[in-house]
C-alpha cells in the first residue's frame, strides 16, 4: 500500500450501471405528468444531481416530493432487474479490500437503494462506510459528504481517492483535497475533463485504479 488508504466510490455510473433505470424512471415521470416523453439530453444533464433539486428545475409547477414519490415508486419495481455491475469493478472492490484499503460509498442514492444494490451482487461487506443523499449531509459537489466519510474511515483527504462519473464527484473529491479519478466508461467523460473541475486521473479500464493507487 502506498500513500492511499482509502477509495470512495460513487454509485450510479461509477461502479453500478444504473443508466437505462434512471432514464426509465425519468421517462415514466414525464409521461406521468405531461403525458409525453420528456427531452433525453435535458434529463442526461440533470444525473448526478439530487433528486429534490432535478424536480425542482424540471417540475417548477409541481410539488418536488409528489415528483420524487412517483420517479422512485416505479424505479422500485425494476431496481433489482435492471441494474448491474460494470465490468471488472466487483473484482477491483474485492481486490481493494484484500489489500487492506478502507472502502466506502458516497452517492447522491438514497441508502437503503445502494445497500441493496451492492447486497445484490455480494458486496456490501467490502465496504466500511455507505453514505446516501437522505443522510442529512450537503449534496456534492460540496466537500461535506466525502469530508464526512473520511472522519468516519479516520483517514485525511490526502490519503484517499474518490472515483466517480459526473463533475458532481469530481467536484466532491477537489473541493476536499481528495484525488480525484473520473471513470472512462462515464457517458459525460469528456464534459467531465473539460468542466471547472478537472479530473486528476482518467481511468478506462476498473484495473487501473491499482495503478494509481500502488504508484
């Protein structure tokens, strides 16, 4: 082990491919409430974001919980059959925790969601620390959530990476000192690399998060 201790993972779009859910329970959403699809690259925009402050700019007219009520009921009865994990990311988590990094999630999903996710696939007992949107903290890209988590693992911002898919994440890890590694397989890698916060390292394949870390 290097000078790295811990990785923070985000959820969806990082190490959980939950693109098509996301965008189903957005669809269902505005057709719902408008009776017609809503616009893709307007709600491809809007990921990463919270919930709460997506249906507040896309619903200005609507009640933003009646929103959230709606988007979630319907991405519950799907959940579990649509999503998955990206290639080589369970056995990079295995692989961390055998190495003796401390690993945590740190996701603008609500808690429960990302406990059953990684319960799904055999790997919620990799991680030390699971911190959701509903845990009271500020959403990223504020340093708060990934500062937090850190204090809980016992580990300073410079000794861990955060790797995520949206500039909410890199946000996140920049804005606390944390390293910052965007995701290659991200669908906004490259208005990711060219937002006002740069990523520090581009990864294209889950493996090569060890050679960052053991550099």
């Amino acid at each position: 082990m290097g000078k790295y201790k811990a990785v923070l993972f985000d959820f969806d779009g990082t190490l959980m491919n939950t693109n098509n859910l996301i965008m189903g329970s957005w669809q269902h959403l505005f057709k719902t409430l408008t009776g017609h699809e809503g616009d893709r690259e307007k709600i491809l925009k809007s990921f990463g974001e919270t919930l709460a402050y997506s249906m507040t700019h896309m619903f200005p007219n609507e009640d933003p919980q009646k929103c959230i009520d709606i988007y979630r009921q319907w991405q519950k009865t799907r959940y579990a059959e649509e999503i998955e994990v990206f290639p080589g990311m369970a056995e990079l988590v295995a692989e961390l925790d055998k190495r003796g990094y401390k690993l945590a999630m740190v996701s603008s999903r609500t808690h429960g969601s990302m406990k059953d996710g990684l319960s799904q696939f055999g790997l919620l007992d990799h991680f030390d620390a699971v911190l959701g949107c509903d845990d009271g903290l500020e959403a990223k890209p504020s340093p708060q959530p990934a500062l937090f988590t850190l204090e809980q693992l016992g580990v300073s911002p410079a000794e861990a990476v955060f790797i995520g898919d949206t500039k909410f994440d890199i946000g996140c890890a920049k804005n606390a000192g944390v390293t910052s590694v965007l995701v290659g397989w991200s669908q906004f890698c490259e208005s990711c690399a060219e937002s006002e916060f740069p990523p520090d390292y581009i990864i294209e394949k889950a493996e090569d998060l060890l050679d960052i870390l053991e550099d």
